[in-house]
C-alpha cells in the first residue's frame, strides 16, 4: 500500500500496490466494511491506528486518524 497526505489535518489517500489475489479483494472489503480501524505500520516501527473509507472504484482508500469515541474513553 502506498500512503501520501491528503490536507492538513491527518487525512491520506492511500492506493494498494497492485490487485490483491483472487478472492482476497472480497475479504478485504468485507474486513474494511465490518471494522473500518486498522493499525498502519511504518518503516522505523512506528505505529497509528486509521479509519479506513473505499473510495472510487475500491482501489483508493481514505486514512483518517483514529479518534476513539468520547464514552469509550470515559471506560
């Protein structure tokens, strides 16, 4: 997957690097669809965690940071 900044929030299109195999495009949208947060790593092992939105045809991804919901917080 290759991300890039979108705005000047934290907001990131994000593009997969070529088609996923047979049958793995499937279970992929069905993940992103039944829990949209994902954790994104980066290369020096840093990580955060993203909602994540299909855009287009399904091949772009929007990235937003991962606000928790203000009761969730509350515990």
């Amino acid at each position: 997957m290759t991300a890039r900044a979108a705005d000047g929030e934290w907001t990131c299109d994000a593009v997969l690097d070529g088609p996923l195999p047979e049958g793995r495009q499937e279970v992929f949208d069905a993940l992103v669809q039944a829990d949209p947060v994902l954790t994104l790593h980066f290369g020096e092992g840093g990580e955060i965690l993203v909602d994540v939105v299909a855009a287009g045809d399904g091949a772009r991804l929007v990235l937003t940071a991962h606000e928790p919901a203000a009761h969730a917080l509350q515990g």
